[in-house]
C-alpha cells in the first residue's frame, strides 16, 4: 500500500518541484527574492501534503516577523527544508550541504533562491559559507542551518557540528529551535518509501543574543542541543 502512495507522491512533487523552480527563476530575473514568496511556501506546503503526511506546527508565536533569526532544526530526510521553508511563517535563506546543489532541478531551485552551500570536507570553504551566511544575516535576511551537519542515521538526534554557533556568536542573533516529530516515522535515510502519517513542527523560544553572549560557542553548541533533545521528548 505505501508503495503505491509513495509513487503517487513521487509523481505529483515533481511538477510542484518544476512549478517553484520556475517561480524562483523569475524572482531571480527580477532580482526579486520576495516577489513570490507567499505562493511558494504553499506550494512547499503541497509537497509533503501528496505523500499523504499531515503537518501540525506548535509555537508560530515565538517568531517576530519583524526580525532576524537563526533558525535551527533537526535533519531527518530529504523533506527538511522544504518542510520548513513552507512552515516556517517568515522569509529566510538556508545553509545546504554543497551536493545537494548538483542535483537534478533541486540544484537550480536551492541555487537560484539564494542558499549557501557548505563543505563537510573543505574547512576553508565551509568558513567562507558561514561568512556569506553572516552578510545576509547582516542585511536582514534570517538563515535556516542543520546542526548535525547530516541526516540522521537512527532518528536520533545526531551531535551538533561547531560551526553554526560561531555563526550566531559572530552575527549576535536571537536562535530559534525546531523541531520535527514523526519525521522519522515518515521516511527513514534508509527507504525510499514515505509513510503517510503526521509530523509535528515544533518551534521554541527565542535563544536570545543577549543571554548567550558570555558564553563560548561550544557551551552554545551544548545549552542549544539540550533544549532541542527536551523539545523531541516532550
């Protein structure tokens, strides 16, 4: 039965992946990154919608729309970001492993929208990633970053890379937490089938700058992992 509605899915997201691909061309063309915004978290709404997984989101209220944030998640499965790019309810760009911008349609689509790539295995690239990711957040635009760097192997929160708190200790930025519950259920790395099911979105306080601003960025890393690992088990 999953079989059947994970090929459904498959064969309804790849139109909405050529539908947001070309809105984000136009955008680009116009050099205008918000000029479809509105329509293309609806259609990243859709995306997980015709696998058959429903997604409630908890704590819409801890996010001021009127400012920046670093917003950080778990990684479960290739659903991550389109998931948060169409829950999240506020404009940001993401910081996405470099392959990814060397697949087929979903390489132009995060490329064209102005994502960062960085390198696992290159740390000076990986630091010039983070610099670019600084001078957005610098000129207002919020980022989205995967702190475990990859997708979990056994749903499991995975242990947290050093670089996303240098990040938010160099640009002094208030964090907000999320959380995906039932991701994992959904879709493992290791089956391409989906799940039907619902998933939880939940989205934390604020972190502020303020009241980590004393405290190195591997305490960061540590206090910020907590709090999420309290998040999923709650």
């Amino acid at each position: 039965m999953h079989f059947f509605t994970t090929f459904a899915g498959y064969f309804f997201a790849v139109p909405l992946l050529f539908i947001i691909l070309i809105l984000i061309l136009i955008q680009s063309l116009l050099d205008n990154q918000k000029l479809f915004d509105t329509a293309i978290k609806l259609l990243s709404r859709l995306f997980p919608a015709v696998f058959g997984i429903r997604v409630k989101v908890i704590g819409k209220e801890n996010i001021d729309p009127d400012k920046t944030y670093i917003f950080m998640a778990n990684h479960v499965n290739i659903f991550d970001i389109v998931i948060l790019y169409g829950y999240i309810p506020h404009f940001f760009r993401a910081v996405e492993l470099e392959d990814h911008f060397s697949w087929p349609v979903w390489g132009t689509i995060t490329q064209k929208a102005g994502n960062i790539p960085i390198s696992h295995s290159n740390p000076r690239a990986a630091l010039e990633s983070l610099n670019k990711a600084g001078t957005a957040i610098s000129q207002g635009t919020s980022i989205a970053i995967l702190p475990e760097g990859h997708r979990t192997r056994d749903g499991k929160l995975q242990p947290f890379m050093r670089g996303p708190f240098r990040l938010a200790k160099k640009t002094n930025v208030d964090i907000i937490p999320i959380v995906m519950k039932g991701l994992w259920d959904r879709k493992s790395v290791h089956s391409k089938i989906v799940h039907p099911g619902t998933v939880e979105i939940l989205i934390g306080d604020p972190i502020t700058s303020e009241s980590y601003k004393d405290i190195s960025d591997r305490k960061l890393n540590i206090h910020v992992r907590k709090i999420m690992l309290r998040m999923l088990e709650e």
